[in-house]
C-alpha cells in the first residue's frame, strides 16, 4: 500500500519484490507501464466518498490472485534451478 509517490519510485519497487500495483486514480498515466516486469490494474476513480470501490473487488482480488500465482510460480522456478 502506498501513495503516487510510492509507486513512481522504480529504484524501490524491485528490492521491494513488487510486480503487480492497483492504481486508483483518473489523473496519473501507469507511471511504469512500459517495463514489462510490472503489471497493472488501473481503476479508473476519484478519491470521493461516491466511488463505488466495492464493486470493482472481485476485479482486484482476481489481479490480486494472478499476482500470488505469478510469484508462487517465479519461486518454484528458482528453487528448481
């Protein structure tokens, strides 16, 4: 979890082991959309107390689950080799 500046900070995101990042914004691009190791779900909302979030859960936990799957897989891979 994490703000704007949270997200933009590349040199962070690696050493972090973050690949899959929930953008909640209608303002700000995917800042790091072209680098292939990161994957993206941009919901497109205003911080407002009339943004239905909920409806948009079962979209973030199945990018959530994608994400777990993709590591569970990555970590296998390199505990085989």
């Amino acid at each position: 979890m994490g703000g704007a500046r949270d997200a933009a900070a590349r040199d962070w995101l690696g050493p972090a082991s973050i690949t899959h990042i929930i953008t909640c914004t209608k303002e700000l691009p995917n800042r790091h959309r072209a680098d292939a190791s990161l994957t993206y779900l941009k919901l497109s909302c205003y911080d407002e107390p009339t943004e239905d979030l909920g409806a948009r859960l079962d979209e973030c936990c199945s990018f959530l689950d994608g994400a777990r799957a993709a590591s569970a897989s990555a970590w296998g891979a390199s505990a085989s080799a």
